[in-house]
C-alpha cells in the first residue's frame, strides 16, 4: 500500500484534533465566567462589584493592612503594595481590628495570615468592638473574644455591637443592656430601641419602655425618664423636643432635666442662642427653660435670628408693622416692610415695594431695596438677584461676584452627614455653584473662581472628617453630562482643590488614602496626605 506524503499525514493530524477540540467544547459542561464566582449573599454583594482578575481596595485599612481581591481571592496588602497576606480566602470583609481579622464569614486569622479559630456552624462573624464581635451560630446571638470563644454564649435573638462597654440584646421579643462579661444592666423590659452611631456623642440613645420613650445612657440608667410619645434624640444639639404622655410639649436636657410647656406647641427649627421658635395658631418664642418669651398669638408670624434678637407682626391687621427686638425683649425699631428676613452679620433683608434691601438693628437702610431676591450674608458676603442674574455683594454693597449669574446655591449646606451622624461644617470661606447658561462652576464667598465655569455636570457628594487634613468634600462633575462624571476632593475650608490626580479618594487610615487615577487608564493609587503615590495597582480598571 502506497504510504500518503507527509504533508497529508500533517493535515490529518491537525483536522483531527481540531474535531476533537470542537467535540470537547461542545460536549463538555459549559463553566461561564459567573460560574467562577463565589456565591455571596445579598449583604455580600454589595461590596463585590468588580471584574475577575482585577485589583480593587475596599477602602478599609487597620495597623497598615488593607483588604484586597486578586482573582476572586482575598489576601491583604500594605502600604507598599505588597502582599503581607497572599490570596487565599473566599471573603475578607472587615479590616484587622485589636489584631484579628474575620474571614469566610466564620475564621479568624491573625496578622500573619493563620487561622486561629473556625467554627463551620458559625454563620457571620462581625467587628470587634471593646474586644467581643457579634456572632450568629445556629440561629442566635452571641459575642466571641478574639480567640475565638464565646464570652457571651449565643442565646439571644438579635443584638447589637458593643459600644462604651454595652451592647443591646433581644430575648422574648424585648431588649436589655449587658456588659462585656454578660452580665444585665437593664431588665427585658426595652420595646424599642435606637443603638446607632449617631448617638455615641451624647452617650444616650432612645428605648422605648411600656409603649413611651425616653433616653438611656451605656451603664444602662434611664436619664431621661421614658415618658415621651415620640423618641427622645441628642445628636447635634444638646436638646430635644418632645411630646409628653399627657399631650403638653416639653424641653428636654441632655442631662435628664425635662422644661414641661403649658400645651402642645409645634416646634419651628433649631434653638438660637437659648430661644425656641414655637406655633400653635400663631408664632411665637420660648426660651430654652421653658419660658414663654413671645406668646403665639393667632395670626402672628414671628422670625428669629441667629443672635437671639426676633421680629414680629400680626399678619391679620393690615396696617401691623413689624416690631423688632433683641433677645432680652427690649425693643429695637419697627418698620413697614412687607416681608423680613432674620439678621445675620448684623443685618437683615427687608422688602419694600416688591424688592429687597437690608437693614441694620438700629433700623437704618443700610443697602437700598433694590433686589429681587437676598440670602443671609456668610463670612461678609450674600447671594442677590437682580435684573434676574445673581451674584455675590458686600455688606457695602460692593460686587464681590458679578450680576451675571443664572444661579447661584450654596455648594455645602452648613448641615452635613459625616461620621455617620448630621454635624454642621464650620468655614471661613463658603463654597457656592454657579450657573452660566447650562454650564456650572464653583465660587467662594470671596468671589475667587476655584472651578471654571465650563461644566454640564457639577453636584456636591459627601463631607468627610479626616484625622490628618481639613474636611474634605467630594464633587462630581462632567465637561460633558454625556461622557460620564468623576470625582475630585475639594479642602471644605479654604476651597481649595486637593488630589486633583484622583477620583473616588477614600481615607484608608492612618494618614493614606485610596483613589483611581484620571484619564483612559485607570489604575488604583494609595497615596499620602500629601499626594505622594507608594502604591499603584498596575491593572486597568
């Protein structure tokens, strides 16, 4: 038989295993790329979002650790980039913490990466705090050391983190204190609570105690009494309102003491300097004591100022003029004005024959009524409006920012949520957005431009308080709304552009921080106060 040439033999060869390959890929089950992929649940999810084979931070940083994913495995890295923990757990959601860190849900490791305790029956392990993490084993609660044994064996239905030394736990659907070791600083006798955050400044928080409320602090004493329909909170201010059971409104002090009112009365805003602005069918004033200061008579409509010093009228008599007053009830000036505004760096907007103008206390014109529209002035300039474009003045009159705006909003409110609780950001130079036909920028009070006047897309995020610089607020612009926004950090005090390189800056802890380069290659960066890179990822994002 005639043997084929070689070439021949070479192409059979090929087809061959070309038909093979095909057959494999066809006949093999078929694994999808969301096969490889851990399954999480939903609480898990929420911090997966990124691509197989791609480096991310998770922007949780302890002693210098930092959490990463590296094909689907997560290890830990330090500053430098290196890793001090290789790839190797399913899941590490939390930094180190007093030096252990939760693993796969159920392990803890150490800082060298070994496991020091598992326990497979163990559902989710949380963040130690004051040395004890909530852990969930077959269907109750309990709190593990960090070695791994139950302090506080798990019997509970639900609980909370520790905090101060307490934590809240629920058995037979009602809630008590414990301390560290377990033992009861309260009876079961809580209906409903509030453990969050926000209250860890004051050191109290709401319980509800037989269907009323009241304020408890961490050694488990009921401060104040739990005699309110409605919760009793102290997050930014060392005072509360509350609706007592017997249907009068009170004053409550954070140090317990409660100002009982004659009636119910609807309060109106925050105190200032020690007085409370009230309604019941009109407006009126009570101290911080409980004291009726201006009775809230029908159809009166009263404005209070920062400083304590009010106006008032009585809207139903049409020839009422306003009558203003300082905070110890002696009389200022009264004035025809059709509307006023409350004083702020000692004057106040007036409006006389459909415009606006401000006045001093002693009653003078101080700027002549001439603007459609007035804000307060702020560190020595307002927002107006006038011929229907907006700027900034002085308390002169003078323009600190041209007439020339479309709109003109304060870019950070003095409230803020930051650190996971409202605080108001204190600032020498307020940050205002500017609109110029469809583009924004940003201004600051004293008419400097920090960001050009050039984008379709320009919105405040978030305000941070950093350890280690100013607050730092985050803003998300666009040249173009429709090539998608980034991000850049902006210094809340002085207004000045900080980490301009960077979008999405995160505070990783001790002095460093996470963000993605700008531009078509984004590539992950830890960097210092400074902006001085020690870590680039070196895989597109």
């Amino acid at each position: 038989m005639k043997k084929k040439p070689l070439y021949r033999r070479l192409i059979g060869i090929i087809c061959a295993f070309i038909l093979i390959l095909v057959a494999t890929i066809f006949i093999s089950p078929k694994v999808t790329l969301a096969a490889t992929e851990p399954k999480y649940h939903e609480w898990d999810k929420e911090q997966e979002h990124v691509g197989l084979s791609q480096l991310w931070f998770t922007d949780r940083a302890a002693n210098g650790r930092i959490p990463v994913r590296q094909n689907w495995s997560w290890g830990f890295i330090n500053y430098q980039g290196k890793f001090v923990i290789k790839p190797q757990f399913q899941l590490a959601r939390d930094a180190f913490n007093q030096d252990v860190a939760v693993v796969n849900r159920n392990q803890l490791i150490n800082s060298k990466g070994k496991v020091i305790f598992q326990d497979k029956k163990i559902e989710y392990i949380g963040w130690f705090d004051d040395g004890l993490a909530i852990a969930k084993k077959s269907g109750k609660i309990g709190y593990l050391n960090t070695k791994g044994k139950f302090v506080i064996p798990p019997t509970y239905e639900e609980g909370t983190s520790f905090y101060n030394q307490a934590a809240l736990v629920k058995k037979n659907g009602k809630w008590a204190l414990i301390n560290t070791k377990g033992k009861l600083l309260t009876a079961f006798n809580i209906e409903d609570m509030d453990y969050g955050t926000h209250y860890r400044k004051s050191g109290l928080f709401p319980v509800k105690i037989d269907g009323l409320w009241g304020s408890m602090n961490y050694k488990g004493q009921l401060v104040v009494p739990a005699e309110f329909q409605d919760q009793i909170e102290f997050t930014s201010n060392t005072l509360a309102w509350g609706l007592h059971r017997d249907n009068y409104s009170a004053i409550v002090r954070q140090d317990g003491l409660v100002f009982p009112l004659d009636k119910y009365y609807l309060r109106l805003g925050e105190p200032q300097n020690g007085l409370w602005k009230i309604q019941e069918s009109g407006e009126g004033i009570v101290d911080v004591s409980g004291h009726l200061v201006v009775e809230p008579l029908d159809d009166q409509k009263v404005i209070l100022s920062g400083d304590g010093s009010y106006a008032l009228k009585d809207m139903k008599d049409p020839s009422s003029r306003w009558k203003f007053y300082k905070k110890d009830q002696t009389p200022l000036f009264e004035g025809d004005y059709t509307e006023v505004e409350a004083f702020s760096e000692g004057l106040a907007a007036v409006k006389i024959n459909k415009k606006w103008g401000y006045v001093s206390k002693e009653g003078d014109i101080r700027l002549t009524a001439q603007y459609e529209e007035t804000k307060p002035f702020q560190k020595g300039s307002a927002i107006v409006r006038k011929n229907g474009k907006y700027g900034l003045i002085g308390q002169r009159g003078e323009a600190i920012l041209p007439l020339k705006y479309d709109e003109i909003i304060p870019l950070i409110e003095r409230d803020n949520y930051m650190n996971n609780r409202i605080e108001k950001i204190t600032t020498n130079n307020p940050l205002y957005r500017v609109k110029l036909k469809k583009n924004y920028g940003i201004v600051d009070s004293r008419g400097n431009i920090l960001m050009d006047v050039k984008y379709e897309h320009l919105v405040f995020e978030r305000a941070d308080y950093y350890h280690d610089i100013d607050p730092i607020g985050t803003i998300r612009y666009a040249a173009k709304a429709r090539d998608g926004a980034i991000t850049t950090a902006i210094n809340i005090k002085t207004g000045k552009r900080i980490f301009p390189k960077y979008e999405f800056v995160n505070y990783l802890g001790d002095g460093m921080y996470s963000g993605i380069l700008l531009g078509n290659n984004k590539k992950y960066v830890i960097f210092n106060t400074k902006g001085k890179e020690v870590f680039r990822s070196g895989i597109d994002g």
